[in-house]
C-alpha cells in the first residue's frame, strides 16, 4: 500500500515505478487518474452546496425573524441536502474504489533497484569461497538421498500427492540439526528474538505482508475458516505488532521464527520436479525487523550478513544478487538474493530473500512507532529467510557427497548429532 497523498500528487511518478517494474499498465494509471478526478469534483460540488447551504440557512433565520414564508426556500434546501448526500455516497465509492486499487499496486522499488526484464538482469554483487571439486561425477541431493533409504518421494506422493516429500532416520535428524543450529546461531550472535507463531493466519494479516488481495489464489486457504496457510513466518511474525504503536527506543526490533511454510508453486509446472528445490510444504527460519526509517538501510545490510553467516558456518560456497526491478517481488522495495551452489545440480540455487519493504507492509498494518518528541509514524520493515532449511539439507548433501554414495556433515553440526 502506497501514500494516498503520494500518488494523487504524482501520478507520473507511479507510472514510471510500473513502467520499470515492467508493468507499464496505462490503463491502471488512467484509472488512478479518473477517481482523483472524481473526487476532486465531488468533493467541490459538495463543499459549494454546503456554503451554499449555510449562507441560506442565515437568510432563513432572518426570515423567520420577521414572520415571513419560509416553505418554499426550505423545500430548496431539502433538495440541497439530498444533493450533498449523494455525492457524498459518489464520494465514498471513489475513496473505495482508490482503497482497492492501492491495496493491488506494488512497492516504490529503490533507487539502487536496476531495471531489468528477468533473473538475467540481477547483478551479482559478491561471492564467499569457492566452488567444491571432486574427483567423480557429482550426483543430485535426491539420487544420494533415495540410494541412502533417507529421502522417500514416493511416500510423500503417496500421502499428499506431487511435490511432497519424507525424510527417514538421518535425515530427519539432519532437518532438526539445521533448525537448531540456525535459532541458536541467530539468537546468540545475531540478537534475534525466538518467537513461536501460529502457521494459520486470518486475511488481515495476510492482507498486511502483502499476499492479499492481489496474489489470494497462490497460497492455500480453509475458505470455512477465513484462514491461510502461512507462505513464511514473515505474515505472523510482521503481524505481531499490526495495529500497535511501538515506543521508539524499543527500536529496532528483531524476531525470527521456525515453521513449515506452505506453497502453490501455481507458476512451476514442469521446473524441479524432483528433490527439495520446490515443493509445497517446507520448513524455513524466517527473519524480521521493525526500525526506525533512516535505520532501515544498516538493518537490511545487517541481516543479509546473519543470513550470509549461517552458509559461511556452513563451509557452503554461495552468491549475492541484487534484484532487478522486473524479478523484485511485489511488496519489496529491494531484494538481496543469496544462492548456493549446487554441484549435483551443476547451478546455484535461491536459499534465502532478503527483503527491505520500508513503509509498504508498515502502512497497510498500521504499524508505527511513537517518536520522542511523541509523533506517531510508519516505521519499516525487512525480512529474509535464515534460512530454508530443506535446501540447506539439499545443498549439504551434494557438497559434502562422497565417492562411496554417502556424505558427511559440516563440523558446525556435529554438536546436534
């Protein structure tokens, strides 16, 4: 959700965020145009028959006064009245329909956000280590995981159809091993702030981190219930404070969670089928923090590094992406992708967003903070995975691979096993 007083001032602004988002609807923009309009005539039709009213108003009491007729100038004014009401409803219909229309616009994207039309556009900004060699063909997480009896897919089709998935003995325990090593890790060195959150959420919170209304058929609903499956901890954590004023030297506040985490992948038919990349329930350590505006830019700095911190513990070799404006998501602002190299898979492979929203979630959940000198602001909010935990499980496997079939496991884990 944008600045109502934004975007009715600078209409051509919104356009050329859309143009470089590559959603160069002049239609919507027209529209934007038209309800201002709208409301700008109605709104001065009213407020001259209001004067116009109040002027009257006076002439009659000077009538009564003086014991004169005042049927007919009052039947006038009957029809006044009725005339502000409706547009007063005309009005409220324009304000509606404005309402839902920034409800669906995406976020003012960064001024470091680069314009780009795909992922090809994304600009690498770094790297940490270096590519594993071996003296044998790599195999894929899920050819090692199946010859081991460790991954089962087709159990998990068998209990909940495609893109699902069980994990046995060591690899179970490998998942937990990783949960554990990333809460403690985020809480004891990062300052993160263990919370427990529910993995159903109502439409308002849904509607806050920016999944509702514009993207409602992506994620997994209980209509009956008004409920959805959480997409990540993002939606309960941010909504933690929705509708609250925080004092500001409460600021920055950092919280994190584990929870499974629920998926359509609507828009992946056909890409990786097998293995752990993309299937529709998994488990991720999710990151979030409420801060001060001119703080958001270090925080978001800050978290990318907790999240870096936890592959480089790791030993994983990985990549940073800056976004490009066409590949950053709706509600961002700008997005830092980390990948992780994939030996078996020959690529690298998204492991964890993350995401600067500044005042966009903040202004749709009414979230703000309380200044010291007691005004009451927007404050902004980041996010980013810390990280997935089945593509971290994943990419340990192929790193760490052995000629013999099997793998080890990085000296950062041992204590969990």
């Amino acid at each position: 959700m944008l600045d109502l007083n934004r975007i009715q001032s600078n209409p051509e602004e919104l356009k050329e965020m859309l143009k470089k988002r590559c959603m160069d609807d002049t239609t919507l923009v027209d529209r934007l145009n038209q309800i201002i309009q709208n409301k700008k005539k109605y709104q001065s039709e009213a407020e001259n028959l209001r004067a116009e009213r109040n002027k009257v108003s006076k002439e009659i009491g000077i009538i009564k006064s003086k014991g004169g007729d005042i049927q007919a100038i009052s039947a006038s004014m009957k029809e006044v009245g009725n005339k502000i009401k409706e547009l007063e409803d005309l009005l409220e219909v324009e304000e509606n329909n404005l309402s839902e229309l920034n409800l669906n616009l995406p976020n003012f994207l960064d001024a470091e956000v680069p314009f780009g039309k795909s992922e090809e556009d994304n600009i690498e900004t770094h790297q940490h280590g270096v590519k594993p060699t071996f003296a044998f063909t790599p195999k894929a997480h899920f050819e090692i995981g199946e010859a081991l009896g460790i991954f089962d897919f087709e159990k998990g089709v068998k209990l909940a159809g495609g893109r699902a998935y069980t994990y046995f003995g060591k690899a179970a325990k490998l998942e937990r091993a990783l949960m554990n090593f990333m809460l403690d890790t985020h809480a004891a060195e990062h300052g993160y702030e263990e919370v427990w959150v529910p993995t159903l959420v109502n439409d308002e919170s849904m509607k806050t981190t920016g999944q509702y209304p514009k993207f409602k058929d992506e994620y997994y609903r209980l209509d009956q219930d008004n409920l959805s499956l959480i997409p990540t901890a993002e939606v309960p954590l941010t909504n933690l404070y929705r509708d609250e004023i925080i004092p500001e030297d409460k600021l920055p506040i950092s919280v994190m969670a584990h929870t499974s985490c629920f998926r359509r992948e609507a828009g992946s038919h056909g890409r990786d089928t097998r293995g752990l990349v993309r299937v529709h329930q998994f488990q991720k350590i999710e990151l979030v923090k409420f801060t001060k505006p001119e703080d958001s830019e270090t925080e978001h700095r800050k978290m990318l590094i907790n999240a870096e911190n936890i592959l480089k513990k790791l030993g994983l070799h990985y990549r940073v992406l800056l976004l490009c404006s066409k590949d950053t998501s709706n509600s961002s602002s700008k997005t830092f992708d980390i990948e992780v190299w994939m030996p078996g898979l020959n690529r690298y492979m998204e492991i964890s967003s993350v995401s600067n929203f500044k005042d966009f979630q903040a202004r749709r959940g009414k979230i703000r903070y309380k200044s010291k000198e007691g005004k009451n602001q927007l404050l902004h909010t980041i996010n980013g995975s810390g990280l997935a935990i089945g593509r971290t499980l994943a990419a340990i496997v192929e790193n760490y691979q052995t000629e013999a079939g099997d793998f080890t496991i990085p000296d950062a884990l041992k204590k969990y096993f």
